[in-house]
C-alpha cells in the first residue's frame, strides 16, 4: 500500500438521544481519550480519522459528523444524513428511554439516509454496569439489543466511550460491512 493515502473517503454520522455518548465516541476514535466533561453538542461536530482494513488491504478515511441528539437540532442533524455510508445509532445501557427513542432516530435514518447505509447499533457505557453491584445498572439486557439489531438488519456492539472497549472495532465493523457492499455493487 506504499504511496496510498486511503482508498476509500466513507462518510459517517452519528445518531441517537442526548447524553448517549456521540460525540465521546468520537473523541475516543479521533483521539483515543475520554473528556469527563464534553460540551454539549450544537449542532454537528466533525472528526476525522484513518482506519486501516488489513484483510481488504484497504485504506479508510473516515468522515463522521456527530449530530446533536436534542429535538432542537432535529431538522440540522437530518440535512447531514444525505451521503453518509455509516451510522452509529447510539443508545446508552444504562438508560432504556434512549433504547427506545432509538426507533425513531431510526426513522429518521430510513427516511433520510441513503437505503443502503450500513447501520450498527451502538449500546455505550457498558463500563457502567460490567462488575459485581453494578451490573443492577444496566437497564436494556444485551440480547434485547441484539434481537432488535438483527431484526432491522443492524450490525450490534456494545462499547464503552470511557475504557474505549470496542470503538474502534464499531467503526471498523461497519466499514468492512459498507465495503463488502461495494464490491457487491451495491
Ligand atoms: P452526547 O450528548 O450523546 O454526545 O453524549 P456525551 O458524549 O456528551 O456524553 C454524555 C455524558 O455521558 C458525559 O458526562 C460523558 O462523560 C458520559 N459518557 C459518555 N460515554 C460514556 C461511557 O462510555 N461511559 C461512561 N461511564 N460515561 C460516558
């Protein structure tokens, strides 16, 4: 691959209620940390990163717009889905409200995205609820995700913006699923 920037420019967007997480997997792929605090996001953050598929000797530029998760910013976060390859469609473990939100932020990426998008199915914070008292915390059980993921034709991870478990493995998941697509044609 010597001489080769990337091969692939692949556009993602990130989706799903407030406070989820978005833009801390973000920063987590961009920069391989986790802010305590983030800003709240208005509108639409941008990060960019480069990815390497060894099995597809493939080079990929990721693009991915974290969109705002408030009802405010709904119109702005739709205008973004147009091109977009991937989704993160985020909801949070520890919170069944954003689990279930999750179907209309899915409605909305049908409506508005290109049909063909890969989407995986992203549930954060399992950090929240991996050991001993904490797993009490943990309000939508794996499989639950899992079930609906596959019933939408969803890709699944759960991950963590904190110890960054499985980030970078959602990213590539999902890039590996729009490139198989390519060479498919379709
Ligand atoms: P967004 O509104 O969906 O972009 O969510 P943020 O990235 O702003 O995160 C909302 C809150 O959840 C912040 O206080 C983050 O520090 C926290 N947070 C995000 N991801 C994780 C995670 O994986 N584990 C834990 N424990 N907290 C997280």
């Amino acid at each position: 691959m010597a001489g080769i920037t990337w091969h692939y420019v692949l556009k993602f967007i990130i989706t799903g209620d407030p406070a989820v997480g978005k833009s801390s997997l973000l920063v987590q792929l961009t920069d391989h940390e986790f802010l305590k605090t983030p800003e709240p996001t208005l509108g639409v953050e941008f990060g960019s990163k480069l990815i390497e598929l060894p099995e597809q000797e493939k080079v990929i530029k990721l693009q991915c717009w974290d969109t705002a998760g408030s009802e405010k910013f709904r119109s702005i976060t739709r205008s973004y889905y147009c091109g977009a390859a991937g989704c993160l469609l985020v909801y949070d473990v520890t919170n069944r409200a954003s689990f279930l939100n999750a179907r209309s932020w899915l409605a909305d990426v049908r409506k508005f995205a290109d049909p063909h998008l890969t989407c995986i199915l992203v549930g954060n914070k399992v950090d929240l609820c991996e050991d001993g008292q904490n797993h009490k915390r943990r309000q939508v059980p794996t499989e639950e995700g899992q079930l609906w993921a596959k019933e939408e034709g969803m890709l699944f991870v759960e991950a963590s913006a904190k110890s960054g478990r499985n980030v970078d493995w959602a990213f590539e998941e999902a890039s590996r699923d729009i490139l198989d697509k390519i060479k498919r044609g379709v």
